[in-house]
C-alpha cells in the first residue's frame, strides 16, 4: 500500500505525447529513490495519452492519474501540486525522461542540508537532428550557494539561460513552494513559469548545485508543450516584471537587464514572428497603456550585447527601434 506522506512527489504533465509517455514514466518507476508519488496530469490530449497514462497505474499503485480540460503546462502543474502529499516536488513534462538517480541523489542533498530547493542541469535532445545538447547552469558546483550569490548570479541568467526558467531541474520542497506561490488559474500559456520561478528564487537564502544532467528534456521540430502561448502573454509578464521592482530593488540592476531582455524580445517575438504579419493594431493598443510606454522608455537605451550575445540581438535591436519610431510617430500625430 502506498504511503500517505511519500517523501517525493513527481508531478507529470501531458498533452498528446503518447509516442513517449511509456518510456517517461518507466524513467520514473525505476527509480532507486522508491519511496516517491507519481502524480500525472493529462491537459485535455487527444490522443491516447490518457489511456497511457491510466495503463501505467494499473500496474504501479504509486501512479495518480487525472485529467483536466486543456488549460496549458503552468495550470496543469498547479494541478499537480494541490494533489501532492510528498515533501519535496520534482516536475517532469511527459515527453521527456530522466536519470534513476535523480530523485535519490536532490532529496539526499535536499535533507543533508535543509534546502528548500536543489539545482540540476538537463540536455536537450534534438529528436529530428538526432542530437544532443548539455545546457549547464554554470552555479558554484557541489556546495552551498547563499542569497547574496543567488541575486547575483542567478537572476542575470534568468533570460539568459532557460535552465533557469524551467522548473524541470529543480527539487523544490512543497511547502515552501505553497507558502511562496499562490496557485491559481491563468489563461497564460507562455512565461508562466519565468514568474513562478522568480518569486521561489526572491524567497531563497540558500540552495545547492548538482552538476549532472539528470533530466532530458526532448527538441521537437512541431509545437511543443512548452511553446504555446497567447498573444497576450508578453504583455502580461513585461508588466508583471515591472511591478515587481519594489520587491526586487536590491537587485534591480541586474534585473533591469533581465527586463529589458524580456521587453525587446518578447516585442520581436510577438510582433514579428515569421508565421505572421506585424500586428500595429495591437502595438497600437499596447502603447497606450502607461506601464508598457515607461518599459519602454527604460529600455530603449538599454546596450543590448550586455543581455545577450546572441546573433540575433542586432536583428532584434533594429527591431525594436523600429517599433519605437513608430510609437513616436504615433504620439506626434495623436498630439498635432
């Protein structure tokens, strides 16, 4: 009979990946780390995902399976945290896998020295390129890193580095992930868990570095889970981002160039990506709003080489110069 109180809870999210359901959770069952929940949450697929995942409980009785209308990745994982009795939660997205150690080595690290959240690195796996990709987090290895280096370091890298915006490679102990984070709905699909992540790490004075890639996180050429996202998402997390300096003023210095890579990229992504047309209408509609004309005008300047060094940032510069041209534009006519 399974525990009440298992020690880790595994939440599993899924949405039409009945190719690689099996071989994740097989990653999971066979763990050395036994004493473990697993928790999947199917979001609305319409394949045989579901199915899958209900086959698989029928022969491990640690596996809870529920379903729910597709809300996207974040609700999903809300989903699961309000199912979770374990002390410490680990979140795995249904097309990936991980290591059999992985739940053994973060809990015994997590309970040798009381954190409320380990570090991990993953690798991408391309599928459709047949190739693989290590994307280290570059923390102090093996040892505790305090508040003063967690402003420090990991907020910079926090736009930087996706391994820092995901929450696949992370143990996070649940009630500090409660007592932090309000669960609640979004119609976001798209930066959710950039916000989620932010508001755990301003709340840490201490965490811990495992430099191994316990987690693989699978590439697809088609939309991905993680990928879907509203028109209205960037909007959202620029001005949530903004809003959030009083609590962040003691590193806002470094914060105000994770925003501004927030705000030039997201404009570029959401006004000129290559399946549509510039969308001035809603560019239009944003510009009044007077949080985003401040972002604006906080970035513009911004040199962007020192946020990224991407070989895209000067695509993406003229970009925004060009976006805000046509904002000053605007304003010159709106006021003759």
């Amino acid at each position: 009979m399974r525990k009440v109180m298992p020690s880790v809870s595994i939440i599993v999210i899924g949405y039409n990946t009945e190719q690689f359901i099996e071989e994740c959770l097989k990653s999971i069952m066979n763990q050395t780390f036994p004493d473990i929940e697993i928790i999947c949450v199917d979001d609305g697929s319409t394949d045989s995902t579901l199915s899958l995942m209900q086959q698989m409980a029928s022969i491990d009785s640690r596996i809870v399976v529920v379903h729910q209308e597709n809300s996207g990745p974040f609700a999903a994982r809300n989903k699961g945290v309000e199912l979770a009795k374990g002390k410490y939660i680990v979140f795995v997205d249904s097309d990936d896998w991980i290591d059999v150690e992985l739940i053994n080595d973060t809990f015994t690290i997590a309970e040798k020295y009381q954190l409320n959240m380990v570090f991990y690195d993953y690798v991408k796996e391309h599928i459709h390129e047949n190739s693989i990709e290590l994307n280290p987090l570059l923390l102090p290895e093996n040892q505790m890193i305090f508040k003063e280096d967690i402003q420090r370091i990991v907020y910079p890298k926090c736009m930087q580095n996706s391994s820092f915006s995901s929450p696949c490679n992370k143990m996070i102990r649940r009630e500090f992930l409660l007592s932090h984070h309000q669960i609640q709905q979004t119609s976001l699909r798209y930066g959710e868990d950039l916000l989620f992540l932010l508001e755990l790490y301003h709340q840490l004075e201490k965490t811990y570095y495992i430099p191994h890639a316990y987690y693989h996180y699978r590439i697809h050429s088609s939309e991905s889970l993680s990928q879907r996202h509203t028109e209205n998402a960037f909007f959202v997390i620029h001005k949530k981002l903004y809003e959030a300096r009083e609590p962040y003023a003691q590193v806002w210095d470094v914060m105000s160039e994770l925003y501004a890579n927030t705000v030039y990229l997201g404009l570029a992504e959401l006004f000129f990506d290559v399946k549509r047309k510039p969308n001035f209408t809603t560019l239009n509609k944003y510009f009044k709003d007077p949080v985003f004309v401040k972002s604006i005008k906080m970035v513009e300047d911004t040199d962007l080489l020192k946020i990224s060094k991407s070989s895209k940032v000067v695509l993406f510069k003229k970009i925004v110069k060009l976006l805000l041209k046509c904002w000053n534009l605007n304003m010159i006519a709106s006021n003759s």
